[in-house]
C-alpha cells in the first residue's frame, strides 16, 4: 500500500479502502470515457466482410415514400414545395398497389447490381415498415403492407445483399428538437433522451426481423446528433448482428474523408464519383435521374455517362450505389428500368473487369481508366483521340500481352524506358467503355497508384 499518509492510524485501513475505491472508480469513469470516444477494434466490421461488400462494386439504392405522390423530393420539399400539413397526410392516400419486391430486385439484377438498400425512414420520418414504435408507418396507409419485409424476402430469393437506409434527423417526430431546416424558429426543445431509445427500438426491429447485410445511415449533420450518440448505436447494432455493414454517415464529419469525428465502416460521396483510394472502403451514391424520389419528366444519364460512372468508380477502387425512385403507383419507371438493364447486358460482357477487380494502378481520366486483378490491368478506353494511346511506365513489369476483352489482339510496345503504346484500332470495340486486358509479368494488384 502506498497510501500511508493518514493522520489517524485507526482509521488508516478505512480511509485506505475509500481512496482505493475512488481511485478504481475514478479509473473505471475514466476507462468508459475513453472507451466511449473510440470503438473498440474487435466489434468494427471486419476486413473481411468489408473485402466481400467492395468486391460488390454495384449496388441499388430506392428512395420511395408518400412523396412520390407529389414527385417533389424526399424530406426535402416538406415545408418548402408542400406545406408541412400537406406532406405529413399524404401517407393517407400512399397505395401503390403495383409494388413488385421481385420486379424491383430483378431490374437490380438485370443490371448486374449485387446489393439494393431501401430507405426505411428518410428525414421526413415515414417508416416504410409496420414499427410497433411509431403510428406514422406504412400499416396505417391504405396499402398496409410490409414494403420493407416484401424486399428483404425478394432479396434473398434472388440472391441480392439486402440493405436498409435509415435516417437520424427526422423532422416529423416531436421528440426531434428540428422539425423545420428552412426555420429556425419553428424548432422546440425535444427529447434527444427519448428520441435516441426509439431510434434504437427501430432499429432493432429492423437488425432482428429483415437481417440486412448493410445500414444506410444518414442525416447526421445537425446539432443535436452527436459522435457519441453513434458510438452507441454502433455498438447497439453490432450487439444484436456483429455483421452488419455500416457507413460513415453514423457518425459526425465528413462524408468523404475519415476524421476523429467519424463512425463507420465506409465513406460515402454523394453524387459525384470518389477520388481514387486505396486504404479506405467507400462507395459514391449517384441517382439514374436528378431527384432522389420519383420526379416526373425528370432527365435521365445517357447509357454513356451510366456505364462511364460506373468504370471510374470501380477504376478509384469504390463502389456505386446508383439510386432509382419508384413511382406512386409502385412501379419503377420503364425506361430506367431499361437504362438498367442495358447497363446489365454490358456488365455481362465486361463484368470480370469490374466485379471483384482493384481500381487502378492509373487515376481515371476522360479518356481512360483503370482496374486490376491477379496479373492483369483492365484498361478501359472511353475515347479514340488518336491512332495510339500513351501510358505512364510501369516501372520494373512487363506487359506480356495484350487484347480486347472477348476480342482481338492489341499491338503494343513498351520501350526501353519503359513507356508504353498501345495501338488503338480505327473503330473501338465497344462504343461505352472498351477493355483491353493487359496481362503482367507480376501481380497487378501490388503496384502503387500512378500519379498521371
Ligand atoms: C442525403 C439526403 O439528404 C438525400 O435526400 C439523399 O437521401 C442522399 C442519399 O443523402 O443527401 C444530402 C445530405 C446533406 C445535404 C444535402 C443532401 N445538405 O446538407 O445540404
């Protein structure tokens, strides 16, 4: 004992106790501090399932609601383009009786899509499954039925990873201290306590009954959410399914780049293609149209700039999560699902070269771009500027040969300083994204990134 310092020796074997005890309590709080500011490396998401879900590489996201009945956007257009009032009734005419879990899943399939995530609750606080937590779901609309539950089952009948998005902020429920993003002061004091432990019930209910592979969090930006609160339910998650995958808009910071603030398993650009990286997981969310939900006349990519988005994604080593709105009536709109499925019939011919594959060792670029795996670079040219192509060297590698992907030789010279020329036919093969597989001497995959 250290603690020898006592006035009253008869005392000494009781006070000594005391301090022992508030030293371990002390050490204790201190201890769950630092445990509660960092997540422990044996509950994160493994590498391994985290490798299963990047070798993915394409994904389906849904943004569906009562909204579609508007065709404005999802959370957004409450209190701006529909009155608050107006938006939070809709729900009472929501009945899309051409919903079709198997015919959502197979224009994911049919676009060589690996996984879908549908948003169970978006920021207006309607919850696409019957939640015993809030009387504002989809059983009490005329439809009342499990949208939810009806994807997951179709999901794993056709052998797609099912996902779920789930917001944080939810502007609707009165326990949520903002209920309006565009005026302040129709914001109330709320209950964050409260709120927090519904969210946790909802989710609950969700990890327990639909076994998602993913949780798509988002909504994390506002004051009231804090970096611990997502440690919390980090944790709570991974209790009930230490498997599932969860992206980083749990946590605070930002969407693309790791910080002290965040918690996750991946970054999550939205709406334009992540930067080129290696280390971390991520996964660009990008819509088929502008709008998240269903917008009439809404102008739709080119099958070009589909399949390009996906290459340079792929080609920065991330995945794309490509989202379509669904209409009011429960269909999904038949020219999206055709842009789908021609991305599909394209994926079936040049799906070795994205599936599984690396990006890089080149940064994409307007003309080309890159993936890899085992000895092999796929090379994908989107563009003939000229007769011939040049690449950065790959120092110390030989190029052994060199063909389209399904197709013919490609000439090539790699000189003595190692720059390399590949000969271009007059007409490339495939007008969205030709691929020349370039075959190594060494395994691709080692080669650090090329700084073109
Ligand atoms: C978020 C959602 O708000 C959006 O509706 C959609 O679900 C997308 C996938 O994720 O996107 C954002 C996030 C933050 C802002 C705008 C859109 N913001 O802070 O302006």
């Amino acid at each position: 004992m250290t603690f020898s310092l006592q006035k009253k020796p008869s005392n000494s074997l009781r006070d000594s106790s005391i301090i022992v005890v508030g030293i371990s309590i002390l050490f204790l709080s201190v201890s769950c501090f630092v445990y509660a500011q960092q997540l422990s490396s044996d509950i994160k998401t493994s590498k391994a399932l985290m490798d299963g879900f990047m070798d993915k590489r394409f994904g389906m996201f849904i943004h569906f609601g009562p909204v579609s009945l508007r065709g404005t956007e999802i959370g957004w257009s409450r209190n701006k383009e529909v009155p608050a009032e107006e938006y939070d009734n809709l729900y009472k005419e929501f009945n899309p009786v051409l919903f079709n879990a198997n015919a959502w899943v197979k224009a994911a399939k049919d676009a060589g899509m690996k996984y879908l995530t549908i948003t169970s609750k978006h920021h207006d606080g309607f919850c696409l499954w019957p939640t015993s937590f809030s009387t504002y779901n989809i059983i009490n609309s005329p439809y009342k039925r499990d949208i939810v539950g009806e994807l997951a089952k179709a999901c794993n009948k056709q052998g797609i990873a099912f996902c779920i998005y789930f917001t944080v902020l939810d502007w609707h429920d009165p326990d949520y201290p903002i209920h309006n993003p565009y005026d302040s002061t129709k914001n109330v004091q709320g209950d964050m306590k409260a709120f927090v432990r519904r969210m946790k019930n909802e989710l609950k209910e969700i990890v327990v009954r639909y076994r998602p592979y993913m949780l798509w969090f988002d909504g994390n930006w506002e004051k009231p959410w804090t970096k611990e609160y997502a440690i919390d339910v980090y944790q709570f998650i991974k209790s009930l399914d230490k498997d599932v995958i969860i992206n980083n808009r749990l946590g605070k910071g930002d969407q693309d780049s790791l910080s002290t603030e965040s918690v996750g398993d991946y970054l999550t650009p939205e709406q334009r293609i992540g930067t080129m990286n290696m280390k971390d997981p991520w996964e660009s969310c990008i819509t088929i149209c502008s709008q998240w939900a269903w917008k009439p006349n809404d102008s739709m990519k080119s099958l070009k700039e589909c399949i390009q988005t996906l290459v340079k994604t792929s080609a920065g080593n991330g995945n794309l999560l490509f989202n379509v709105g669904p209409m009011m009536d429960g269909r999904m709109e038949a020219r999206q699902v055709e842009r789908l499925k021609e991305m599909g019939d394209w994926l079936s011919k040049y799906g070795n070269s994205i599936y599984g594959a690396k990006g890089g060792p080149y940064l994409p670029n307007e003309i080309y771009a890159a993936t890899r795996k085992d000895n092999r670079i796929y090379l994908h040219v989107f563009e003939r500027k000229a007769a011939s192509l040049e690449l950065p060297s790959l120092p110390g590698i030989k190029i052994t040969r060199a063909y389209f992907m399904n197709g013919k030789a490609v000439p090539f010279t790699q000189d003595k300083e190692e720059h390399i020329r590949i000969d271009l036919p007059p007409v490339l093969p495939d007008e969205l994204s030709s691929v020349i597989v370039m075959e190594l001497d060494k395994n691709a995959e080692r080669i650090p990134v090329i700084k073109n």
